[in-house]
C-alpha cells in the first residue's frame, strides 16, 4: 500500500505540471522576422497558466508547414513551459539550436500554426510586414487577443509596458510603503482604473488599491503608489506591504493581470527589492532606494557583476517559503543555462531557465501557488558547472 500511494503522488504531480493546463493557455505571443546570420528569426509562445505545462512536441509552422513544402517545427521532448513563461523558437535553420528543422519568416508577413502534441491547432496569427529590425509583431499584454507592432523587442520577456519597477516595505507612519511602477514604452500610457493589490485583495479581504483617474505615465517614466492608507494620498484605499515578504499583483482598468512579484524580505530602510535594470526579469535587493528613479544597471545589493570569475547557486530566498520564492545565481562567460525545480521523488517540476545567457548575476522567481508542502530541489546548470540545492515550502 505504501508503494502504491507513492506510485499516486508521482501520477498526481505529472496530471497536475505535464499538461492538463488547457491547451489554450499555450499561444504565440511575440514574433520577430527581421532576422540576419547569428540572429535568425523566432517566435516566442507564452503560458498564461498558472502551472508548468510541458510543450513537447508542439509544432509551429508557416503556409509551407501547412502544405507539405517546409518542415514543421518541434518543440523539443522534455520542454516545460513554467507558469506565466516565455519559451523561443528559432525558426530559421540553425546548428546550434536544439530545433534542427527550420523556415524562415517572411519580412513581408504571412500566417502561422501552432498545434498541440496531439495534431490539434491551438492557435494562429496573421503575421504582418514589421518595419526597422528592433520592432515585433506581439501581443499586449501578453497572452491577450491584441497584436501590435512594439519596439523595442522583448524576446523571452513580458510584452507589457505597465509593470511593476520597485517594491518598498519598511514603511513608517509619514514614510509608508510603496510600489513604484514603470512604462517601458516609448509613448505615455493612461493607468488610470489600474489595481494593485496583495494576497488580502486577491482574497477580498483588502482593497485592491486602483490608479486615480487621469493617471499617466510619461515615456520610460515612473509612477509610485503609496500601498498604506495615507490621507494625503490620491489613492485612499490601502494594504500594508509584509516586511517578511509577499506576493503583489498589478491588473489593467479590464481586470486582466498584466504583473506579478514575489517581494523578498529586504534587510534595512535602505534597500528596496527592484528589476536591475528597469524593466527587466531580473529582481534584486537594491540599495540605496531609487524611489521614481532608475533602477540603473550596477547598483544592485546582489551585484550584477559582469567580471565574475566563477559560476554559483545561491541558496533560495526567503527559504523557507511560501508560496513564491526567489533563485539566484551568477554566469561568468557566455554559456546555455538550464535551471529546473524537482519534487523529493525527483519528478520535474518546472524548467524556470533554458535559454543562453550573457555573464552576469540573475535572480529568477518560482512560484509554488499550486504545489503540496515539502522540499523540492533546484538545479542549475551552465556550460559544464552542474550544482543542485535543496528548498522548502511551507503552507
């Protein structure tokens, strides 16, 4: 019997991260075909789950996929889609890519497939002419019905401009908490009737704090909410930020959920947990505060060394967690880098990193929201260096 309930767990733990996400939750959500040797054209799927789903097998394809004249491409076995993540496919030819069939896009536009493992179309898009080489076809905010042309590209990043910049939680009465968010855009953008709340708000037991009307942010501007109820505030309703960390979501005026962040403890009034540089995937504890400000690029407490001389896997923080957690670890030269969570069976979970990256540190965030209490293990590996860690998740 007891061999028998763990032969369940494993069944349970595969349904829940190998697929049983609808397939429509999978779809193409940014496409790029101005592309030349050593920087070929791609299309980049995206989840809007909430779990891991695995891809295996999908295959996108183009009008000569569709007739029998070019190849279809295949996702590769093993590839996991982590929740709310981006997955890029070369579709041009490519050696070094693990996708050796390709087509190439056309500049002038065409239209394209993509079919589940099991030969089923989940999705299709009208791919139109682009103009300069750093404008995409993409959809904003992602996984939504919306394409639109955007510079600059945000290939294996969110197509959103709105996102949330830095996160403050050592408020003081007179000096409260706050969350600073930041356009990525190259135009202004009304926020007004955007929300952002904490887990009390997706529960309905807080406010979800909304932008006031009239409410834009400038071109690569800034904008900081103040998350405690403050009088002087423009925005009366309040949540208080959890000094021991937390997760915050940010909706559009539609409701749809266009930003998630798992704040981390931060350690003194000086330090804020932000994306270095702005915009980006990557968050850090950052000091000194750049509160309405740029996050600049080499600032950061976990610094972003480019001159690293050795590869590492930090121990995950806070640990132990719940329900988000964050990875970070450092790349001294160019290298492939996996990193991918496992249950205590070693069942994998998710595959939150594949993809090559420059030197530098990183910082990924793992969101546990649908997974049991336990230790899992993450492994990173990055050219020939290979290091597992384990971590904890307590509800």
């Amino acid at each position: 019997m007891r061999h028998l309930g763990i032969l369940l767990a494993v069944l349970s733990l595969t349904l829940v991260f190998a697929g049983t996400t609808s397939a429509q939750t999978i779809v193409m959500n940014e496409i790029w075909s101005k592309g030349v040797a050593g920087n070929l054209d791609w299309i980049e799927i995206y989840n809007s789950a909430f779990t891991p789903v695995d891809i295996s097998g999908y295959l996108i394809y183009d009008v000569g996929g569709q007739g029998g004249t070019k190849p279809k491409k295949a996702i590769p076995a093993g590839t996991i889609l982590p929740a709310k993540g981006w997955y890029v496919v070369i579709t041009d030819t490519n050696t070094s890519s693990t996708i050796a069939d390709g087509f190439g896009l056309s500049s002038s536009g065409e239209k394209l497939w993509l079919e589940n493992s099991t030969g089923t179309i989940i999705d299709s898009v009208q791919l139109v002419a682009l103009g300069g080489t750093d404008t995409s076809y993409a959809r904003v905010p992602d996984g939504s019905a919306n394409w639109q042309k955007i510079t600059p590209l945000t290939r294996g990043t969110s197509n959103g401009a709105i996102m949330m910049n830095e996160v403050w939680s050592k408020g003081v009465a007179g000096n409260l908490d706050w969350i600073e968010i930041y356009n990525s855009a190259t135009s202004p953008i009304d926020v007004s009737g955007y929300r952002i709340y904490d887990s009390g708000g997706k529960g309905g037991t807080k406010p979800k704090k909304a932008m006031p009307a009239g409410t834009i942010i400038p071109a690569k501007g800034f904008y900081v909410v103040i998350t405690d109820t403050n009088t002087s505030s423009t925005i009366t309703d309040g949540f208080g930020l959890s000094s021991s960390g937390e997760t915050v979501w940010l909706d559009d005026l539609a409701g749809t959920l266009i930003d998630t962040c798992a704040l981390a403890a931060l350690g003194g009034t000086d330090t804020s947990w932000a994306r270095v540089p702005d915009g980006s995937a990557t968050w850090t504890k950052l000091s000194p505060l750049t509160r309405g400000a740029s996050n600049g690029g080499t600032t950061a407490v976990d610094d972003l060394v480019l001159l690293a001389t050795s590869y590492s896997l930090d121990q995950n923080y806070p640990n132990p967690f719940n329900p988000a957690t964050t990875i970070s670890y450092t790349v001294p030269a160019n290298s492939h880098v996996t990193l991918t969570v496992y249950s205590l069976l070693g069942a994998e979970i998710a595959t939150l990193v594949n993809e090559s990256q420059n030197p530098g540190r990183y910082g990924v965030q793992f969101d546990a929201a649908r997974l049991s209490s336990g230790v899992y293990f993450y492994r990173l590996q990055a050219g020939t260096y290979v290091e597992t860690k384990r971590m904890m998740l307590l509800k």
